[in-house]
C-alpha cells in the first residue's frame, strides 16, 4: 500500500505544470511533466513486480490446511 500512495503523491505534485503546460502553454512545465511520468512509471512497474513476486511465492508456497 505504501507504493500506491507514493504514485498518487506524485500524481498530485503535477497539478501545477499541468495547469501550466496546458493553460499557460509553458513548454518548460511540459518537460518535468515527462520527467515526472517517467518517475511514475517506473514506480508502477517496481509495484508490478513486487506483485508478480509475491504471486509466484503463493504458488510455490504450499498453504496450511487447518
């Protein structure tokens, strides 16, 4: 849970070079906002590994029967 809520942080800090690339038309504001992308990105797909992983240790892990 704690990834998710790093990604929506970061979803958030771009609010202002959103308004800024889009109403302003501030080219500058366009360029964090890749970059910004780029870091979420990058952060979703630790987050799909980290599932894929645990996914797979379920698998191979047999489960107690009660």
């Amino acid at each position: 849970m704690e990834k998710i809520n790093e990604i929506k942080a970061m979803l958030d800090d771009m609010g202002k070079d959103l308004e800024k690339f889009y109403a302003k038309g501030q080219n500058s504001a366009g360029t964090r906002l890749r970059k910004a992308l780029n870091e979420v990105r990058k952060k979703c797909q630790e987050m799909r590994n980290d599932i894929q992983t645990i996914r797979q240790d379920r698998k191979t892990t047999p489960t107690p029967e009660a």
